[in-house]
C-alpha cells in the first residue's frame, strides 16, 4: 500500500485534482503561494477551495483537515466544510507511517481536538 501525495501552491491547482480524482485527506491551507494573512476574498485561498468543495460535495475528501495559522481563514473554511478538522500542525512531528495506520484517521481527529484553535 502506498500513499500519493500532491502539493499545489495555487487554489485552481487543488480544483483541479479535486475534480480529477478521489482523494482520502486533503490538508488545507489558508493563505496559498507564500502569502501571509490572506483575506478571504481573495481567489487564490484555501477558503476558495472550501467554497468550492461546498459546491461540489460529491468531490469531498473524506477528511479535510484545515491546518492553516489564520484564524480568520480557519473560520472560514469551518463556514463551508463543517466538519473539517482546524488543526494547525505548525509544531507537530509525525511521519507518513502514521497515515498508513489503521487508526489514522481517529489519531488525526484527537490531535485536532487536543489542539484545535476556538
């Protein structure tokens, strides 16, 4: 079993791969392309993401996990995808051996409530 992993710098990106493929997790961020304290409002957002995801439930991961250290972007993300985890693993150490876990999911999912941002 193996895990594929792609990053993309730019919100259509991820569109993009959304549309194309399933996918099990989507870490999300907030403020894309090296931006800092990115509103909103801005296309190029994971809350644009969010949005779109809204739109197209049929394209939801199964887990989206926001781990964006905007708070206004984490609130907004939360505002479309209600039940995305906002974990803001910045300071977190764990490996791909995790994910591959059985219990992958129920560990990310107590990491965010252990450390979720109210």
């Amino acid at each position: 079993m193996g895990i594929k992993v792609c990053i993309v710098k730019e919100a259509i990106e991820a569109i993009d791969l959304l549309e194309s493929f399933d996918w099990d997790i989507l870490f999300l961020d907030h403020d894309l392309g090296g931006q800092v304290h990115v509103s909103s409002e801005d296309p190029n957002t994971g809350a644009e993401v969010a949005r779109w995801i809204k739109n197209n439930p049929s394209r939801k991961p199964k887990l989206v996990i926001a781990h964006t250290l905007n708070p206004a972007g984490q609130k907004y993300i939360k505002s479309y995808i209600s039940d995305c985890l906002i974990y803001p693993f910045a300071w977190t150490k764990f490996t791909s051996n995790v994910l591959l876990e059985p219990e992958a999911i129920n560990w990310l999912r107590k990491q965010a409530f252990n450390q979720r941002i109210q």
